[in-house]
C-alpha cells in the first residue's frame, strides 16, 4: 500500500497530544510510534496527559515521559489522581480535566484509547476524547491485556528494530511498580509488534497499529 504522511505539512511547530487513562498507556499503545515521530519531525510540540495514577507511578510517569520526549521541541506532562478503575464513576472532574487540557491545547494530532477496549477506564477516555476533540486527526492505539479485545486496526507505523528496543528498555526501565504482572514482559510487546508489522507488510517486520476512524486528505 502506499505510506502517508502525518505532521509534515508546514513549516510551523506542530502539536501531539497523548492521553493515556493509567501510567504506561501511553508507552505501551504508542511509545514507538511516538520516538519515531520525534526522531523524523524536530520541533514537535508534545502534551502528555494522564488521568489515574498514585504518587509513586506518578513519578515513574514523569521519569518515562522525559525520556521518550527527548526529541520533542517542546514537551508538557500532566499527570491527574483520579482512582483507577472508578473513570466512569468520575465523570464530571474527569470531563473537567479534559476541558482544561482543551483550552490551553490545539493539538494537529491526538493518541487516545480504543473505542472497544474492554477496560472501563480506557473507554472512558477514548469517548472523551473523541467529544472534547471533535474536528481533529485522532489515532487509538491498543494495550494488551487480559480480556482479549484485540480488534482490527486499520492504521500502522513501521517500526525500526532499535526504536522497538528503545521502547521497551524505558517501559521496563521505569515502570519498575509492574514489574510480575503477567502482562508486563518484553515478548509479548515484541509479539505485538511482530502481528502488526506482518499485516502492515513493514519492510523490517515491526509496526504498532491503531484505529483511525475518520481522517480527510
């Protein structure tokens, strides 16, 4: 298929934001693709924003995203507390939080959850998402997990070999609170990676996918 190209029109700073609802979301779903954007697009201007999340994962937050915005021209974390597992029970702050994030914030391009995803949280997101940034190019990117919700994504990113590996070292470097979960290893992020790189036919085997649900060219 023929590749397209996103953040690559112009010549002024162009704005990312990413949404996670849980502390790795954002590294877990588009990390990768998220260095390869800042490694081929200089001057990228990154929000990185977080809704659940404890002190110490807070700072394991803050210590990832410094690392993986290492290339941006400008970068802003904001991490929230609200309790994980209750999004859908916080509705009124949680919209709040979004609404500040929009009026200081006109990203060309927004990360959120899957529509689909099976955890309540990340759906929460996602829908959010989608009503606060009505008019934007919006990519939803998977995290693997138990329920086994894996749909079909319709949207890739090749992936490098080494930018794969750069990814995975910080995951496993700074979300050290994870660390014996069932799901947080190297293989299965590689196995994910590997799946959606055969669809996408990548030239190196690699690729991190994402729904894209409306998009005009």
């Amino acid at each position: 298929m023929e590749p397209i190209s996103i953040l690559a029109v112009g010549d002024r700073p162009r704005r990312i934001l990413a949404v996670g609802a849980h502390c790795d979301d954002i590294e877990i779903g588009c990390g990768g693709t998220l260095l390869r954007l800042l490694g081929e697009r200089p001057g990228l201007d990154v929000l990185w924003l977080v809704l659940c999340s404890t002190p110490e994962r807070a700072r394991e937050t803050r210590a990832s995203a410094a690392d993986f915005l290492r290339g941006a021209g400008q970068s802003r974390v904001v991490i929230r507390d609200f309790r994980d597992g209750f999004l859908p029970y916080l509705g009124p702050g949680v919209k709040e939080a979004f609404e500040e994030v929009k009026r200081e914030f006109a990203p060309d391009l927004v990360f959120t959850h899957a529509r689909e995803d099976r955890h309540q949280d990340h759906r929460m997101v996602s829908d959010l998402t989608w009503n606060t940034w009505r008019s934007h190019l919006v990519l939803e990117y998977e995290i693997p997990k138990y329920d086994g919700d894996f749909g079909s994504p319709n949207l890739f990113c090749p992936l490098p070999p080494a930018t794969l590996e750069r990814k995975m070292d910080l995951v496993f470097e700074h979300y050290r609170s994870q660390a014996g979960k069932h799901w947080f290893t190297r293989d299965l992020l590689q196995a994910v990676a590997r799946i959606r790189g055969m669809e996408a036919a990548a030239a190196e085997g690699l690729a991190e996918a994402f729904t894209c649900r409306k998009a005009v060219f």
